[in-house]
C-alpha cells in the first residue's frame, strides 16, 4: 500500500459523522465483561455476541471501522460468512488489535510496558491477508506517586512508533493509542499535564522512526479528572482542557483523533465528544473509537438470550447514531428520551 492509500483509509476511518467500533477485547477481558451479566464466556457466546453486534442493521450510517481480536478475524457467523467480509459488505473497514498487552517494567514499581513487537512483521502480514485495513497498539499509562516516569514514557513510546511503522510498512494504518487511565485520585490538571508530557514523547518518537504522520489515527483518552478524584470537572473543562492539549501536542498533518472512552459512562463519552466538536473547527477530524461506551448498554440487554438479541441491536444502533451526531456537535439530551 502506498503512502497516499494509507492516507486514504485513515481519512475514511475518520470521515464525518462516523467513528470506529472497538471489539478488540482479548479473552480475560470479554470474560469480564460477560461475568458482569453472569453468562460463560466460551467460543459460542462471543461469536453469539460479536455476531449481534456487527449484523446491526444501519451501523454503518456512523461506524467506519471495528477493530477486532485474533480470534474474532478468524471467526465467522452462524451462517458461516467470515466477520470480515460481514463489515465489508456493510462498508465498514475490519481493523485488528495486534499488541500482546502490558507487562511490568523491571525496577519501576507501579507502571508497564506493551510487548508484542516479535513477529510483528509477519502478523501484519497475515492480518493483511484476512481483510484488515488497520490495526492498533495500546500503551497503558498511569498516574500516580512520583509516575509516570520519563522511562516509562519513552519504552511506551519506542514501542508504538516501532508499531506504527511496521503496520505501514505492511500496508496497515497505525491507531496509536497513548492511554493515560482515569484510575486514580488526582486532579484534572494533572492528567491535563501527563497527557500533555505523554503525547510530546510520543510524536517525536514517531517523527525520529520516520511514521508517515498522514497516514495514521491517533488514539488518545480525554483530559478529565481521576476517578477517585472529589471534584469532578464538567463537560466543557473535559473538552477544552483537552483540545487545548492535543493542539499543543498533535501536528495537523494527522488526519484524525478518535477519543477512546476509557472506563467514561456511555452518555458522559458521548457528551465529552460532542462539547469538543461544538467548539468549532479543529486541525485534525475530532472522532471516536470507543468500546464499552458503545457496547455496555447493549450487553446488558442481551444477557446472553437469542430472544433478546433485536432488543439489544436496537440500543446498539441507538449509541452509535448518538456519537455519530456528536461528531458533528449536534448530540443532545433529548436524543437519549427518543430511546
């Protein structure tokens, strides 16, 4: 794939009104997910699943492209159509999760390093091979007592920009996601400055690894306060604090930001991204790629059940439509009551 191609999918992937679905999650977390609602999570009831989520009728009205696990690019429905080909006949793009998720970093209590780089090449290869336009890599950062540390920062960002070049290398758009998690007590100006500390490390270390910056989506989590924290910022200090901090940190040749909603309430991910997108124009496609924001209310009310499978479409569609009009900064209230 050439430059200018990569550059057309990561703009399709951002492309107005539309964000990406993400259905990445590895086996110990769908187990989570399916504890919470007590079903067994077996190759049967993620297929079930998975399978009710990308057969919605109308999702690609505001979904571009889903981000899908290893096991769920191999897998296809119960009429034996691969999970690939389901999106793509939907025009929705089929990307893949490649990382092989955080492990500790020696000597440096309290924060992780993602692996997964070994046979990268031959993994973009295959995944190639299967109907990906795209991948990502998530790099997990934490805010706590004296961290994270400048170390920290820069094996995170080593990591994803090695990533990022792979994919392009191998004819696959790069989501760089840099999170910093809202797991914590600490003030909102301090994530406003980890984020800030944490995405200047990562763009320079994309630029000396010589990542085609046009040719790749950014993957960010909002500035907003920690979750412990007493005093919670409103909707508009989320988004300005945060706008301000990507226009200091993103350069403007990346086509698109798409926010994940990192442990956010569905209505309070929709709401964030909405307040950035009515500020008015930015450099870059202010978009999202979210998971449980997208999914969780329509997990609930699956519970498992085939009988429950229209119901939960139906919230499905519901939530992606809500964050599809946010990224025009035309969500309201009202669009939840219409429900």
């Amino acid at each position: 794939m050439s430059l200018k191609e990569l550059e057309t999918v990561a703009r399709a992937m951002v492309a107005k009104g539309k964000g990406i679905l993400a259905a990445d999650e590895s086996s110990g977390t769908i187990k989570r997910r399916f504890d919470s609602i007590k079903i067994e999570s077996n190759e049967d009831t993620r297929r079930a699943y998975r399978e009710m989520l990308l057969t919605t009728k109308g999702i690609e009205e505001a979904i571009s492209g889903v981000i899908l696990f290893d096991e769920t690019i191999r897998t296809a429905t119960s009429d034996g159509t691969p999970f690939p080909q389901v999106l793509s006949k939907k025009g929705i793009m089929p990307g893949i999760k490649v990382d092989k998720g955080p492990v500790d970093i020696p000597g440096f209590p309290g924060e992780v390093v993602t692996e997964g780089l070994d046979g990268l090449r031959g993994r973009v290869k295959e995944y190639k091979e299967f109907g990906a336009k795209f991948a990502k890599w998530r790099a997990v950062i934490t805010i706590g007592d004296g961290i994270p540390s400048a170390s920290c920062l820069e094996l995170n960002a080593h990591a994803l920009a090695r990533y990022a070049a792979l994919c392009q290398e191998g004819g696959l758009v790069p989501i760089v996601e840099p999170e910093v998690l809202l797991d914590g007590s600490h003030t909102i100006e301090r994530c406003e400055e980890v984020t800030e500390a944490t995405l200047k490390v990562v763009f320079s270390t994309l630029v000396d690894q010589r990542v085609y910056l046009e040719g790749m989506i950014l993957k960010p989590s909002m500035v907003v306060s920690g979750k412990d924290c007493p005093k919670q910022a409103g909707v508009e200090e989320v988004a300005e604090r945060t706008i301000r901090c990507l226009k200091r940190t993103v350069p403007s040749a990346v086509p698109g930001i798409a926010f994940l909603s990192g442990g956010q309430s569905a209505e309070s991910a929709t709401e964030h991204l909405n307040a950035m997108n009515s500020m008015g124009s930015h450099p870059w496609e202010v978009s999202f790629s979210y998971a449980r924001a997208l999914q969780d209310p329509a997990l609930k009310a699956w519970k498992g059940q085939a009988a429950n499978v229209a119901a939960a479409q139906k919230i499905f569609y519901h939530r992606a439509k809500c964050n599809g009009a946010a990224r025009y900064g035309k969500y309201n209230k009202e669009m939840e009551k219409a429900a």
